[in-house]
C-alpha cells in the first residue's frame, strides 16, 4: 500500500503542475487579459470620453469587465484534465479532493485575477480615477477575483463533462456574482461621495471567506458527479 | 481472504442492462481478464470497481468490508489506468509522472527516470508527449507500473497501442505482480500470455456468428 500523502504536498504538487501547464501555454492565458483591456478601452470611445463620466462609471466597467473577464477563462478549469484523464486520477487520489482543488483554484486565481487586478491601476488612470480610487479598485479586485475564480470553480465543475459547458458556466454562476459585482464596484464608488468603505470592505472580505471554505468542497462535489454520469 | 468481492452487481445504462448479478472474487496472486464484446460493459465495470461511476446496484468489498467504509484505504491500494490515461499532452513524460508519482507514489527522480527507462523511454524524458507517437504516450502511462505498490492494479486497455515486445514485457510485470500477491483485474483485446494465473469473467452474450444466408435469398 502506499503512504498516505501529507495533504500540504499535495497541494503544492498540485500548484507546480498547473503553473507548469499554463506557462506551457500562454496563448490562453492571454485570452481574458486581452479581453479585459480591450473591453473597458471601448468605453471612451463608444459612450463618452468626458472626465465627469469615466470618472464616476469607470470603477463599475473595471469591475464588469474583470467579471467577464474571469467568466471567459473559467471553462479551461477542468476541461483539459476531463478530456485526457487526469481528473479520474485526481479523483482516485487518496488525497482529499478539497486540497486539490482548492490548487487548481488558486493556480486558476493566479493567471487570471492576479493578472486583472496588476491591470488595473493603468486603466483606472485611463478612466480618471484619483489614486485613491485606484488603490481602492485595486484592494476590492484583491479580494473579489479569488471569490470570482472560487465560485466559478463549482460551475465549471458541474459543467465540465458537457459539450455546451461555456454557456451553463454562465448562467448558472452569474447569480452568484453579482453580489461580489455590487459591492466591488460600490466600495469604490462609495468612496468617491466620501462615505466610508470599511462596511463594504468587511463584506467583500466576508464573500471571500465564505467561498474560500464552502466553494471548493462544492466543487469538489459537482466533479465527482460530473465524473459519475461521464 | 479475497481482496475484492463483488456481489449482485447489477448496471443498467440507457435503459439497457450491462450486467446483473455479477459476482466474483478477486484474491491475492490473481490476474482477471474482463471478456466480451464492444459495448458489453467492460469499461463501465472497471469504472464502477474503481468508484468512478455511481449509477449501480450491488455491493462491493474491500477486504471483507464495505466499500463505502473503507474508501480511503482502498484508494491508497488502487492503481487505476483508465482507457484515458490521464497524460499531458504540454508536460515531458518525467513531469508527468512526477505530478502522478506526488499524489499516488512518492518517489524520487532517479527512480522516476528508472521507471521510464524500463518502459523504453529512456531518452524521451524531457520531450513534449504531445510529439511522442500514441504507444509512447501510453508506456508513459505504463511507467506508472513500475512504480506503483499498490495491491491491486485495475487496467483498462492498457495494451492499445502497445508493439509486441511491449506487450510480452508487460505480461512478465503482471506475472510478476501475481508472484508477489498482488491483484490485477484489465481489459485487452489481446491474448494474453500467463500460465497460471491468469482466470478470465466474460461479459454480455457470446458473440453470435452471423447467419448465413441461403442462396435463394441473396438472388
């Protein structure tokens, strides 16, 4: 019999190869970054380049198109590991399936939320938002995206062994995000009428909390029924 | 005791039985070979012994107990080779077997790169498997076996694409395997090479000869 894994191994296991399969294809990295930057570069050209506009909407088309952005990327999850394989041995692991993937979560966070939110400040300038503001779209993106990409993870689990994947992904994960959407983009906003954010901030800090401890055991589960009826 | 115990397994998938009240025993020393037809259930039976599948009746055991019991356990005795073998196409053989050695079989690179080289891999350890050819790609899923301590090995076709002196040094492994007490219960279309302890369980009705029609008919 083999020796039972210690579960931090596994987790960083797991980590390196993810992080070793995305580097090994960049392209798709690529994607949701690219997305993002040309989705809110639309905006000034095709609704409004006046200061006063930009400066109050731009914290929300950061935050929509950020969501989006994630929303793009979330199917490749566990796709790739479905299609060759690698999720059966996964799942075979005697390790507990909640260590790996809350790795594959956070390798997932890492190409894609991280990315979003160093993005973020050279927009926010693009959309007149004072430093403050930046700084504080930054902090929200910070502890929103890992919510995003979390509960993200449970769609892309349930969907993972069906063809028309993408389009469930969304509808059955856009509910969920629109609290996250809410107060991101409403920190900021709150700020600029000189309210104070800790409120907001606490509850940001909250979702991420919850979803840290709750997402991935549901994901986890939805992979094993998505592996059952495969 | 036997390792394995299958009892009234029953599956049916789209409304079509694949088995029922299915049987067996799988003991220390034992290489079963699961027969039959495409389409007889061989994979979905495979599956379900793996805890893969859910949608069955029947119960299974584990050592004289309950499967649902001791899963943990049984899974640390599991080595399980799926007709996907779980090969990535973007990492080189020895980071494949790396990522899987670190979840099912610590081992260190020199044994990983041994266990390659028993495969005849010994050269391609740092090449894509994307750009290796299909048997390649499915001895490095077969490195696995070289490694693993695992009492009880479950193969899904892990022949296919495999050439002929590949198939007669996997015949030896398993023979081996058998030797020392362990347990491998596969699928393949091959006939396989093992005096002894090899017993066979057939699935789905024979294969009926197709009638021949009479002459009279075909004008």
């Amino acid at each position: 019999m083999s020796m039972p894994q210690s579960i931090s191994s596994v987790f960083m296991a797991i980590l390196r190869r993810d992080m070793l399969l995305a580097f090994r294809r960049r392209q798709d990295l690529a994607n949701p970054l690219v997305f993002f930057v040309i989705a809110v570069s639309l905006f000034p050209l095709g609704v409004s380049p006046e200061k006063s506009f930009l400066a109050e909407a731009g914290a929300g088309i950061v935050w929509v198109a950020a969501l989006l952005a994630t929303l793009l990327s979330l199917d490749g999850l566990f796709r790739s590991d479905f299609e060759d394989g690698s999720l059966e041995q996964l799942v075979l692991s005697p390790s507990p399936l909640y260590a790996i993937v809350l790795a594959k979560i956070l390798v997932h966070w890492l190409v894609t939320g991280l990315p979003l939110i160093l993005l973020s400040p050279i927009l926010g300038l693009m959309m007149y938002l004072s430093s403050d503001q930046i700084v504080l779209l930054g902090l929200t993106l910070l502890l929103g995206t890992p919510v995003l990409s979390l509960v993200g993870a449970i769609g892309a689990a349930l969907t993972v062994g069906l063809r028309v994947g993408g389009v469930l992904i969304s509808l059955l994960v856009l509910p969920l995000y629109i609290p996250v959407l809410i107060f991101g983009a409403g920190t900021v906003n709150a700020a600029a009428s000189g309210l104070s954010v800790a409120g907001y901030l606490a509850l940001l800090g909250a979702f991420f909390m919850l979803a840290l401890v709750l997402a991935p055991l549901a994901a986890a589960a939805a992979l094993r029924i998505s592996m059952t009826n495969s | 005791m036997a390792l394995l115990r299958v009892e009234r397994l029953t599956c049916e998938r789209d409304d079509r039985i694949l088995f029922q009240d299915l049987s067996f025993e799988v003991g220390s020393g034992e290489v079963i070979q699961i027969e039959g037809p495409n389409g007889a259930g061989k994979t979905t039976l495979l599956k379900i012994l793996g805890g893969l599948l859910q949608n069955w009746e029947g119960e299974l055991y584990w050592k004289g107990q309950p499967m649902s019991e001791v899963r943990s356990e049984f899974l640390a005795s599991l080595l399980y080779i799926g007709h996907k073998p779980g090969v990535k196409a973007v990492l080189s053989p020895l980071e494949n077997l790396r990522a899987w050695s670190a979840l099912h079989e610590p081992a260190t690179d020199d044994k990983l790169m041994a266990a390659l080289a028993r495969v005849r891999l010994a050269g391609y350890e740092y090449v894509p498997c994307g750009s290796l050819s299909a048997g390649q790609q499915r001895r490095v899923a077969l490195a696995r076996l070289y490694l693993s301590q695992a009492p009880l090995w479950v193969l899904d076709e892990a022949f296919t694409a495999i050439d002929r002196s590949g198939v007669e040094q996997l015949e030896a492994l398993l023979a081996n395997k058998a030797q020392r007490g362990g347990a491998v219960i596969m699928t393949t279309h091959h006939a396989l090479n093992l005096p002894g302890a090899l017993r066979k369980i057939r699935l789905g009705k024979a294969q009926e000869a197709p009638e021949v029609l009479e002459e009279e008919d075909l004008l």
